[in-house]
C-alpha cells in the first residue's frame, strides 16, 4: 500500500505518496526572501491603488459613459 504503479507513456512508474523530494531546489537566503516579500508587497499596493483610481474614475464620470454614439 502507499504505492502508485500506474503506466505513463508506456512505462511503469512508481512513487510513494508519502516520499519527499530529494532535490531541494534552490534555497533562497533570509536577505532574498526578505527581499521578495518586500516587492510582492509593493506590487500589491500598486494594484490596489490601480483598482481605487479605476473605482474613483468610474464614480466620477458617473453614467455619462454609458450614453454614447455606436
């Protein structure tokens, strides 16, 4: 039990649901992530100011938008 034997492509494969990679990957130091926290945010807080400019130009042209020649 615990094993996943299932053809793919052709070929057997096996894994255990309850392995952990071996590979870590890259590990990023305590600077990077410190690093990609701080831009994660920043792009955050330009988005919400994106969609608060939106929502304020959409209060202040008011429904004269929708009235328009097609």
């Amino acid at each position: 039990m615990g094993w996943a034997d299932r053809p793919l492509g052709g070929v057997i494969v096996g894994v255990a649901m309850n392995e952990q990679p071996k590979d870590e990957g890259i590990v990023l130091t305590e600077a990077q992530k410190r690093t990609r926290r701080s831009r994660s945010i920043a792009i955050a807080l330009v988005l919400a100011a994106l969609v608060v400019l939106f929502y304020a130009m959409t209060l202040v042209k008011g429904p004269i938008v929708l009235i328009r020649p097609i």
